[in-house]
C-alpha cells in the first residue's frame, strides 16, 4: 500500500483513541507520534491535508531512521537483494529476498515499497560507476524518476521487466508500465509531503 493511504487509516485509528479515552474522562485533544523507517512517510502523510488530515490532533512527531528523502538503498535492493550475516541476516535475506528478482518480485508492485527511493530531494550522483579507479557513470544529474527508475534500455534501470512478474500473470499492460504507475505516484506522494 502507499504510505499516503496508510496515514488516512493511522489518522482514523488516532482519532478513535483519542474519543475513547475522552469518553473515560480522560483529557486527550492530540496525541504524540513515534516512527521508525518507513513510518516516518506515513507520519508526514499522516499531517499533510490530502493523506492523513490529522494535523488537528497530533501534537508531535518523533522520528527514528526515517529515510526522509528516501534511501539509495532502496535502489540497490530492488536491484542485488537484501543483505546481512548471522543467523538474523541469513533468515531476513530468505524472508524478503537475497536476490534482485527476488526483491523486484515484490517491491515493484508494492506503492509503500517504491516511495522509499531517494526522492528528487535526495539530491544528485547518486548512483556511482567507476571503472578501473575512473568514475563512468554519475546520476541522476537532475531527475532519478526519468534518468533511473523509468529508463528501460540501460544496464543500470531499476526495473527489469522480467522480475516484475514471476509469475507471469496476466495485465492489461505491461509489467513495467504497471509499475511506472506506481512510480508516479510515488513520486506525487514525496512531493506534497516534502520527502
């Protein structure tokens, strides 16, 4: 799901707390959020007037690790898969993919997913290759949207058509269209909540 809808459910939940404790006598006119990751664009969507509308009754919010321009590492494991060692690591890389196909299987159909990408705020070069010692390829100059997530003819696209749909369900589109839709709306959502 996109971060923007689960803010509305998260403002409808705090909404029911806060009448809950009201209705025991409580005094309760706003609460005090806490995130960490991803739910620090949840509690941004949760403020902003088009997700969460909830900007009346939260007074605060802390947030821990919040990716809040987005992270490149988002990028790197759609691509190349999740990493880590130990016996943790080894069970999270089997539980969300250790593998691009495996994560891209995923990530590239889930809006929540996507919005964790370095925003246009994140900033540029980025993305790094370099070639015995020589830096070959510096992005995105201005737009990751339009010069990583949606190009589709160079090595270093985001999407590789084939790992989007394992499965091979049938669409009305392509798979990589599909997700370009996704992509837009990520990119819609990073910019009305400032990410």
């Amino acid at each position: 799901r996109s971060n923007g809808e689960s803010a509305k459910d998260v403002a409808k939940r705090i909404r029911e707390i806060i009448a809950y404790y009201q209705k025991l006598q409580f005094e309760c006119d706003k609460v005090i959020v806490v995130t960490h990751s991803m739910g620090g664009l949840v509690g941004r969507a949760l403020i902003h007037p088009d997700y969460g509308n909830a900007q009346d009754v939260v007074a605060g919010i802390v947030h821990g690790a919040m990716p809040a321009v987005g992270a490149a590492a988002a990028y790197k494991r759609i691509r190349m898969g999740f990493e880590g060692s130990g016996l943790m690591g080894y069970v999270f890389k089997k539980v969300v993919g250790d593998t691009g196909p495996k994560v891209t299987a995923v990530l590239a159909n889930a809006p929540g997913g996507l919005q964790l990408l370095p925003s246009e705020r994140y900033g540029t070069d980025w993305l790094k290759a370099t070639v015995d010692g020589n830096e070959v390829l510096s992005l995105p100059q201005a737009d990751p949207y339009a010069e990583i997530y949606t190009v589709q003819d160079k090595w270093y696209r985001l999407i590789n058509e084939e790992w989007v749909n394992p499965a091979g369900l049938p669409q009305s589109q392509s798979c990589a269209e599909v997700t370009f839709d996704k992509l837009d709306a990520a990119r819609t959502l990073h910019r009305k909540i400032g990410v």
